[in-house]
C-alpha cells in the first residue's frame, strides 16, 4: 500500500499520508476547515458537525472521521454545506455567553474563528430561544474555573481525560437542551476523581475551561520541570519579574507536551518573596548571603572534616537518575561511608 495518497481539495491538488483523516490533509496543506471538537491528539468523535465536506460530488461526509483515499475529490464550501453549518454555529452562540472580552479565550477562541467563517446573521441569533437562566460557574477547583455557559459540548475535555489520563473523572451528564459536563452524579469537579492535571484545559477551544490568576506572558524561556526526576519539558511564562504561566513543551521526548499539577501549577513558589536566592553562610552568629564560590569552598572545607560514617547523604526525588548515581558514588567512594538514602523510599 503506499504511504501517501493524492487528492484534490477545492480544486488543489495535495499529497497526504496513508489512513490520515481529510480534515487533517485539509489542515497540513494550510486549508481550513471549520471544526470544533478535533484535537490532533484524540480519537476523532465527530461530535461538532462542523467539519462536513462534499466527496467526489456525490456525498458529504464528516471530515475528521473519513479516511483520504486515492483520487478523492473534496469541497469543504458547497451551498448545501455552508448552510448546514451556519444553523450549527447559530444554534451554538445562541446558548453561548457572548461577553467575549472578558472570557479567558478572547482572540483564541475556536468559536469565534468559526463563526467569522461560517458568518452570522444577527437578525437570525435574536429569534433563536436562549437558555433562561445562566449555569453556575464551578470553581471548586484551586486550579482552574469550569463555566458550563460557554461550553460547547464538543466532548474534548471528556477525551483528554478517558485517552490521554485514563481517569474518566468527567463525562456528559443529563440530555436534551440540559446536557452539560459534570463529574458523577453531578458533583462539583473537585469533588471528582479530578487530578487537576490541566489536560483538558490546554484542549478547550473555547472560555469554558480557564486556570485561576492567569495571566499571558511577556516572553517564555524553555526549561525542564524541577518538582521530580522525570524530566518533563516546559515552557515558563514571566511577566514583569514574575511566572505567570506553565505550559507543556510538545518537543520533549519525556513528556510530549504534558504536564502533571505540580509542573502546571505548581510554579508559583518561583514567586514568593521568602525565597532564597542566594547562598547564605553564618557569619558573626547570623546568615549573610555570599557568592557560590564562597559557598562551596566553605562545604568542601567542613566536607573533608567529616569523612566516614560521620558523614550522611539524602538524595532527593527531585534530581534525575543521573545525578542520584553521582550522588551515591561521591557518596561510597570519597566520602567513604554507605550512609545514604532516598527521600521516596523514606
């Protein structure tokens, strides 16, 4: 079977991997197509109806969920379609909060670039019925708020949660116009099997799922997650001094992209005005803050003081593999002494 196939998409003749989806040929030869519930890491679900598609001038087919084959003729903007779609994202924004510039989303919103797509007739949305009363925000969680009031229903959130952190912690509770996502039996998402892992959140395309205190960044540097040994690429966001923000690095080989609580949220320690950020050595009775070279001269000093079982070592969860190994031989072999152990073992 060959690797790539060819197919034509509104007249454009493009190449695709074999068994790629045509939502995801569109989208690797810069053609879009409107969509809300895919993610390039989940299972395609074709939950949204967005993306439809005419093939081969004889069907349309849902474009996230049907496989490119040999010789495909795809049109992603017939009459038939625009109009299908165009119900789909008023039905959407009808139920949706439209307080755009104070949702966490604006100007990253996956509905709002639908819908300056698919185009929206104003006259149209004011005789659509809207939701009576608004739905409570849940922020039960320290992490992050869950407004049900702009959730779209895509399913993505669910997903992220059952594929990628296989916790199943949220799913579709009730039906009809009552549908939202919930954890069992309806409780508050802290009250779930929640890891507040902020999977989901990086996947939302819409406001429905925002971190607390979150603020954009000025600038970003590429780092490694410093809470375990597990090496976890990340990049962290500063602004005027401080972090803001944590988000995962997609070209880590140890994470790919994901973060667990403590890399995500946990870095506001990095912030706190107690931190040391310089060494400090007793002097006079009191500890004064010195350079490093200072510093390691005085340890290597009292060091050579203490050789033998005088000497103790606990290494620390938070180092690498590498560097516990290290560790441990400086330990046996120049300090002298079997007197170390590890804080995860303790």
């Amino acid at each position: 079977m060959a690797s790539r196939v060819e197919l034509t998409i509104n007249g454009r003749k493009v190449t695709a991997a074999a068994k790629t989806t045509v939502l995801e040929a569109a989208l690797a030869n810069g053609i879009y197509i409107p969509h809300l519930c895919h993610h390039k890491d989940l299972v395609p679900s074709g939950v949204c109806r967005l993306c439809l598609v005419e093939v081969n001038g004889k069907w349309t087919a849902i474009s996230c969920k049907t496989p490119v084959e040999q010789g495909f003729v795809v049109r992603t903007e017939t009459p038939e379609i625009q109009a299908v779609r165009k119900v789909a994202v008023e039905l959407l924004i009808a139920d949706h909060q439209t307080n755009c510039l104070a949702c966490g989303a604006s100007t990253d919103c996956g509905l709002q670039r639908v819908a300056r797509h698919v185009g929206v007739d104003q006259d149209r949305l004011r005789r659509l019925k809207r939701r009576a009363q608004p739905l409570p925000l849940d922020e039960s969680n320290p992490f992050f708020t869950f407004d049900p009031n702009r959730c779209v229903l895509c399913g993505i959130c669910v997903r992220t949660c059952e594929e990628i952190e296989r916790v199943s912690a949220i799913d579709y509770t009730f039906r009809g116009p009552a549908t939202k996502i919930a954890g069992f039996g309806d409780k508050a998402r802290i009250e779930s099997a929640c890891e507040s892992c902020g999977e989901c959140i990086v996947r939302c395309p819409v406001g429905a799922l925002t971190p607390k205190d979150a603020l954009p960044p000025t600038h970003e540097t590429r780092t490694v997650c410093t809470f375990c040994g597990c090496g976890c690429g990340m990049y962290l966001g500063a602004r005027d001094g401080k972090l803001v923000r944590s988000r995962g690095d997609e070209a880590s080989a140890a994470s790919r992209g994901r973060l667990c609580v403590k890399g995500r949220f946990g870095y506001h320690f990095v912030n706190h005005p107690d931190r040391l950020k310089a060494p400090l050595v007793r002097k006079n009775g009191a500890l004064v803050e010195t350079t490093w070279d200072e510093a390691l001269d005085l340890v290597a000093e009292k060091f050579g003081a203490h050789k033998g079982d005088a000497f103790a070592v606990i290494a620390s969860a938070k180092c690498t593999t590498e560097e516990n190994y290290l560790l441990q031989k400086f330990t046996r072999a120049v300090m002298g002494t079997n007197n170390i152990d590890h804080c995860a073992r303790l």
